[in-house]
C-alpha cells in the first residue's frame, strides 16, 4: 500500500505534518511516547527500533521528551527486550554512548492484543512519562507502531482507541501507525480500512510501505525529473525492459507462521516493488504534494494489461517445508517473476520483470534499466552486452552505468 499520510520527524521529537490531510492544530511541543506494538518479533528488532536509534542519533528524538515503549505478549523485562535488540543496532566505537542512552530510553509492557488489563497497563506507563515531562502549554503526543500481523489490527486498534486514548483534558494527538501487508486482497484491504477508520479519523492514520523510505527510492523522482539527462531517453523509443528485482540469501528463520500467509507475491512484489515500479513508470506529476505523486501513480496501475499466465514464474526454495512453523504441504511460492506491461505511449512493447526470492546466492534489491542495441552498429557490440543505467537500492546504495568501450 502507499503511504496515504506523509510525515517527517523534526527535532525536540516533534512530528510536523507536511501534506494537505492535515488541517488540525498540531502541538509542537510536549512529551512523545512511541510505542512499539510486537516489540518482541522480527519486524521490531530489525526494522523499527533501529530505524527509532537512527532517528536518535541524527538528534530528531531527545532523550528529554520522548519515551520508547515496547508493547506484546512475551513476558520481558526492560533489560531483556534491550538485550534483544542490542545487537540489531549499529554500535561502532563512535556511538557506544548513543546506544546506551538510547536504550535506556525504551521501556516494555506484556499483555495480549484483545485484553484490556494490558492496555490499561500500557496507558498507564505511558501516562507516568507524560506527567514527568509536561510543561505548562504542552501536551502529549503518542505514536503508535503495529509491528503487527494484520489479522490483529483490528483488535488493537479497539483497545489503542479505547483505553490508551490521551486524556481529552490534556490535548495533543495521537498517531496509528499500520504497515504492508494490509490485508490479503482487496476485500480484506477493504474491510480493514472500514474497522480502522470507524475508530480514528484519517488524519490519524497512517498506512505506509518502508520501502519508500529508503534513501534511493526516495530519490528516483529526483533523478528522473530532474536530470535533462534522463528525460529524452526514458520512454520506449530507448528502453528495451526494466528489471526491478529484490533478493535475499535467507529463508524465513522461524518467520513461516506468518510468511506462509501471504507468500513472496504479497510480502514483496505487490507493495516494495510496484511502488518502486510506479515511480520508474509514472509521469511527471504537477507538484510534489503527496495527492498529486499518488494520482499518477494510480494512472500507471490502471494502464497495466493483464497478467498472462506465461509471464508468471512461481517456485518454492528446497528445505523451506522444513521449517517446523510452515505445513508440510504448502505450496506458498518464495520466488516470484512477472512481466507487467503498460498500455500507455510513454511504455508500450516495454517490458517491466519484477523479481523476488527468498533463500538465493545473494542478497540485494536493484534496478536495473536495459537500453536497445544501438542502431547501425559498426562495431559489433552484442557480445558486451547493452547499455544499463542501474540503481542498487541495497545493501551499498549505488548508481552507475555500463558502457562499451575499446
């Protein structure tokens, strides 16, 4: 899903909003609680609270107003869920004393996803930070994070609604923070978005992709529309195909309970890559507010043909029904390749391949922009291969050119 809601952090740990969704009166000032919600599972650790220690480290959370907190069903201590995640954190001997305030700053609170006693328990902790830290004319803000299977949205979103609610006496706002993969189709994206929205407003929500944050995601639109260097050949008069593809050289290390669901396709094709898709394939937009760079990419959506079954390759990594948290029968695939095609006179006869795979020889996410064979070549240069212009979005972010030379 696209990000719907834009926001940036902004130091003093103020979110400052930054699109048009947002027309009510934002406190800039005022103890901020975050709250992680399955900060014991493998999103967490890896993604969100290092994301949370970059934001630290940059200096857009000060430890004097903000307080991290760890919600889920694990019984933890404080000390223990830090000593989970230590060793996800960068910690060069540049910032060993980053790290230590940084983790002080994180506080864990056990309970289940549909129980009142642990909600409760949760606003209460969050409750003790907000009235150590409030200033007269402050108020407190609370972000929180689903780093949630989608099936328990739903239900925490009720008892988040219900019983960790800033105290309307006090101000502030609270933010809904939910991740890919919203639903399993569109029906049960549907259904989501319904039971969601009866228990917030839309300013309140947030529904993002994470790979949209990523550093040379971000910058495709620059590139593109920016560079006069690019603008004449990026079309279908140039371009032979487009590759976009997302690798990995690991299995689901336990995680089979929940990749199992959803499969290669829903995990990653179908949020990471045609966002990154949209933004090779889009038009330019009229500005760079979020509705205007949404609208075309929805415009790219709507001129994709239809799939044909021979442009779909499906498989499944040997060893990955061994894993004792997947069935023995499953056919879910781990690898996915598909051509889209885009009926448009920027695209037409331009092949897009989207590929992805878990438990590969090697782990890497590129772009890779294929150019036709140059006409009237007098030298011969099939052998060497075409030009490319390719885009490493990770791990080592590069961009570079092939080019045949003698």
């Amino acid at each position: 899903m696209a990000a719907s809601n834009a926001g940036t952090m902004e130091k003093r740990g103020s979110l400052k909003t930054t699109d048009s969704f947002r027309t009510e009166n934002v406190p800039e000032t005022g103890p901020l609680a975050i709250i992680v919600l399955g900060a014991s599972g493998d999103l967490a650790k890896k993604k969100t609270f290092p994301a949370l220690f970059n934001l630290y480290r940059q200096g857009f959370l000060q430890s004097d107003e903000v307080a991290i907190f760890g919600y889920a069903r694990t019984k933890l201590s404080d000390d223990e869920l830090r000593d989970r995640i230590r060793g996800y954190l960068s910690h060069g001997k540049d910032n060993t004393e980053d790290l230590t305030k940084f983790l002080q700053l994180i506080k864990y609170v056990s309970g289940a996803y549909d129980a009142e006693e642990g909600f409760r328990a949760l606003d209460k902790a969050i409750a003790e930070h907000e009235a150590s830290k409030l200033s007269p004319g402050e108020s407190p803000r609370r972000l929180f994070y689903l780093a949630l299977p989608p099936s328990v949205y739903p239900s925490v979103c009720k008892m988040i609604k219900f019983y960790c609610t800033p105290k309307a006496d006090l101000g502030g706002w609270m933010r809904v923070v939910v991740e890919k993969p919203f639903g399993k189709d569109l029906a049960s994206a549907e259904e989501l978005s319904s039971q969601i929205g009866a228990l917030f407003d839309e300013p309140q929500i947030y529904r993002i992709d994470h790979y949209l944050g990523k550093e040379l995601v971000q910058n495709l639109l620059v590139l593109r529309f920016a560079n006069r260097f690019f603008l004449p050949l990026w079309n279908r008069d140039h371009i032979d195909n487009v590759q976009i593809v997302f690798r990995e050289d690991f299995g689901t290390e336990g995680r089979g309970g929940y990749f199992d669901q959803y499969g290669i396709i829903r995990d990653i094709i179908q949020n990471h890559l045609l966002q990154v898709f949209c933004l090779l394939a889009m038009e330019k937009p009229v500005s760079i507010k979020p509705e205007h760079i949404r609208d075309e990419k929805v415009k790219v959506l709507q001129s994709v043909l239809p799939i044909k079954d021979e442009d779909v390759v499906l498989g499944q990594y040997d060893g990955y029904t061994e894993d004792p948290t997947v069935p023995d029968n499953s056919n879910t695939p781990t690898f996915a390749s598909v051509i889209l095609r885009i009926h448009n006179e920027r695209w037409e006869g331009v092949p897009f391949i989207l590929k992805a795979g878990k438990a590969l020889n090697s782990r890497k996410a590129d772009v890779r922009i294929q150019f036709k064979e140059v006409p009237g070549d007098i030298f011969k240069c099939q052998k060497q291969g075409r030009n490319e212009f390719v885009i490493r979005l990770q791990p080592s972010e590069a961009m570079y050119m092939k080019l045949t030379v003698s």
